[in-house]
C-alpha cells in the first residue's frame, strides 16, 4: 500500500474522512472540521491588523467572470461546469427512461451562466472593477471560498471540494510585493506554532499543453509563485499547504482595474489550504486533537 493510500485508510478508520466511492470526494467529520474552523479562525486573526475587507464566496461563480479572467486560457483541465435540465416534460419522461434502462442521460443537460469556483480570489475581480479606481494605498482583502477542481487522486491531501482562504492584495508593483514578503514571513510563524515541519519553495502552476510548460518555466523564473510545503501523505513529496502569489497586470488588465497614478493595477495573493493544513496536523500530531501538544492546541484556540 503506497503513503497515500496507508494515510487515506488511518482517516478513514478513524471516521475524520468518510470516502464517497470517487476520489477526491469525502464527508468530514465534525472533529475535522473543528480543526478546519480553528486554521480558518487563526488565519483570521493573523491578517486581522490590515483590516482587510472581508467578503465570503459561494461554491460557483458567474461562467463570464471566469472566463474573462482568462481561467480557461491555463487550467481547462481543472474546470467543473454546472449543467441542469431545462426540458418539458416530454423531455423529463425521456430523461427518466435513461435512467430506467441504464443510458447515459447527461446529454439532456443545458450548461447554466455557472461555473464551480477555482478558487477564493476569482469572484473578488469584478467586485473591484466595479468600485472604479483603486486608492493611493490599494485594497486589501479577506475572502473565502469552497472550490472545485477536477484532479480525482487517492491521496486525501488532493480532494476535488476542498476550502481556501485567501487575503488578495491590489495596487501598485511595491505594495503588492511587499504584501508578498509580510504574508511569507509570517506563514513561517504560522506553521511554527503549529510544530509543523515546512520548506518554502519557488513553484508553478500546472499549467495546460505545450505552451504551458514554457508558462511554467517563465513562472518560476521570474519568482511569481512561492509556496509552503508539508509532508503529509509523503515525506519524498511534500504538500503545497498555502501559497503566496504575485499576479503582475493578469487580473488587472482583463477587468481595467487601474491604480490612483492611472497605471493597471498590480495583484497578488496568499491562500490558505485548510484541508491540507488540517491533514498536516493530523498526520504529525495524530488523530486525535486532544492529544496535541499543548502549544499546536493553544495556538489554535482549541478547547481542553
């Protein structure tokens, strides 16, 4: 049995995760998501002094929006669309011989003005876009979102529904920058006091066909994407547990978002993986959070 699978099986034998027959797809416990609530609430606390604006996101976003921040352009292959019936009833009794014999049926689904949410940060462009010029000190952000992408794996650290909050940053090249380093030097004390052991490294996107390799090859050199790591299912491979973004104009531009000078506004963002920071906690500290070091439970917030 491989790492992730061996890992799958202690959550699940434990009843934090409750596999639903496909990949990437469990029922959480209500112990998991005690802990997923206490990183979302220490995140919280840790961007708390920005004051940034704090808005929350529903699971699906408006399909235009998406596509015009140019999400199909790089990542197609992760993309979940949201299809319903829109027939007669003719078309219903039809819909349910399918089903009756066996048939495929989902052809009889019309595409909505939906998309599933890729992640937290994608809503919140045309918000900005539609409040006009940014200020002299930029914006600053706190959202969350469920999101969706399409990578079935065994491993319980790639689910396919999975939350991140993020705090997205808007404004000139400086101000996005050192956005970046703050939210690095802190993420350190984050994973510290959850005794987690962590590399930070320079990353890229998977990025779709040929053309996205040379993508990802110009992505890290120009240092445009950093992220922490943990071991969770396996210590050879470790998990991109948050990560630390700077989007240079690629959301400016689309939206004409522009800085108070008139320049396109720069961006940039931290997000936060609450499930495989969960994941990591349990892995390292065990399945059961009263256990814990009494330093990972007080910095969490968790009751004795």
């Amino acid at each position: 049995m491989d790492a992730a699978a061996s890992l799958m099986e202690q959550l699940a034998g434990s009843g934090l995760l409750i596999p639903s027959g496909v990949d990437g797809i469990v029922a959480r416990s209500a112990l998991f998501e005690a802990v997923v609530d206490a990183l979302d609430a220490m995140a919280a606390r840790m961007g708390a002094g920005d004051r940034p604006e704090v808005l929350r996101f529903p699971p699906a976003m408006v399909r235009p929006q998406l596509v015009r921040s140019g999400y199909l352009n790089s990542f197609p292959q992760l993309l979940g669309t949201i299809h319903c019936f829109c027939g007669n009833e003719a078309a219903h009794r039809r819909l349910l011989a399918c089903v009756e014999e066996g048939k495929e049926w989902t052809d009889q689904q019309q595409p909505t003005d939906l998309l599933l949410t890729p992640a937290a940060c994608y809503p919140l462009y045309p918000i900005i876009a539609g409040r006009g010029t940014l200020p002299p000190e930029g914006v600053l952000f706190n959202v969350h979102s469920w999101c969706f992408r399409h990578e079935p794996s065994p491993d319980p650290a790639r689910m396919q529904c999975f939350r991140l909050h993020e705090f997205v940053r808007m404004g000139s090249n400086e101000q996005v920058l050192e956005f970046r380093q703050i939210w690095l030097d802190r993420a350190q004390g984050f994973v510290t006091e959850l005794a987690l052991p962590y590399t930070i490294d320079i990353a890229h996107d998977p990025f779709f066909g040929r053309a996205g390799r040379l993508m990802a090859d110009s992505q890290r050199e120009q240092r445009l994407k950093y992220e922490l790591l943990i071991p969770v299912a396996n210590d050879a491979r470790p998990t991109a547990c948050m990560s630390f973004n700077y989007h240079l104009d690629h959301f400016g531009e689309p939206w004409g978002i522009t800085q108070a000078d008139g320049k396109v506004a720069i961006s940039g963002c931290v997000g936060f993986g609450l499930e495989r920071l969960a994941l990591a906690l349990f892995r390292h500290h065990g399945l059961d959070p009263a256990q814990w070091p009494a330093k990972v439970r007080t910095a969490l917030r968790l009751e004795a």
